[in-house]
C-alpha cells in the first residue's frame, strides 16, 4: 500500500501527467515490425538493445519501443479475451492521407485490414484498423480538414 502525502492530491497529480514518453509493444518479430513503421510511416530505427532483441523507432512525434516476444510460439493477442493493449491509435494529417495509407495497405501481403476507412460513430473523424507485422492492431485516425 502506498503512504499519502497530502500534497500530491489526485487533481495536483493531473497537472503532472503531460504526455506520453514511449509506449512499449512486445512483438512476435521485432525486425518485420520495425520495417513496417520505417518503410511505411516514415519512423527511424534510433536504438535498441541487441541482446533483448529491441528496437526502438520514432518519427519525431510518437516514440515506440518494439520487444521481441521471447518464445518460438507467441500467443497472438485477443483484444476480446486478454488484459493489454487493445489497439495502438495514431493521428495522420488528413483524410486524404488516411486513404492513401488505405490504398497502401490493400497492396501490402503481410497488414490484414479490418476495415477500410468510415466515419467513427456519429462524429466526422475516419478511422481504419489492421493488424500490422508482428501482430499489432492498429488504428489510424484522420480529422476532417476545416474550410
């Protein structure tokens, strides 16, 4: 149990909180992973640790690390049956780049799309998700640009 200090209040810590550092992601091949978010969404392999294997990516904006799953079998997540990580949600510039990731991943043998790009609920937001190399669901989203 963890002692309380009366100066760090739930709504002092909130102004604490601001933004995410990284976000790790275990993998069933760090190396395909990895490949994907460099050849395909301009990320860049900016260490890692070898021995683990690990990679670690950015794009200047969001700050991955990729751990390689340490069995020969990994259990692919079931975001209906498994605690974690759901899905991974990334913003893109536009629409329009949101399709041509679309466009893109249609091509692509190894990204399995859930579905293609549609409106989320009732708000003018485009989302898609797939599940990328290394076992990843993914969702990418897109604001509708104002006039």
């Amino acid at each position: 149990m963890c002692a309380t200090n009366s100066l760090l209040t739930p709504a002092k810590l909130s102004h604490d909180i601001q933004g995410l550092h990284h976000l790790g992601l275990t993998v069933s091949d760090v190396a395909t992973t990895a490949k994907f978010f460099t050849d395909h969404l301009n990320f860049q392999v900016v260490g890692g640790k070898p021995d683990y294997p690990a990679q670690f990516i950015t794009n200047g904006h969001l700050f991955l690390t990729l751990w390689q799953a340490q069995v020969s079998s990994p259990v692919a997540f079931d975001r209906h049956k498994n605690i974690g990580l759901h899905h991974l949600a990334l913003n893109v510039g536009s629409i329009g780049v949101l399709d041509e990731l679309h466009r893109l991943f249609v091509e692509l043998t190894d990204v399995e799309l859930e579905f293609a790009p549609e409106a989320m609920g009732d708000s003018p937001i485009q989302h898609m998700i797939c599940t990328i190399p290394g076992g990843l669901r993914v969702e990418f989203l897109a604001q509708p640009s104002i006039p």
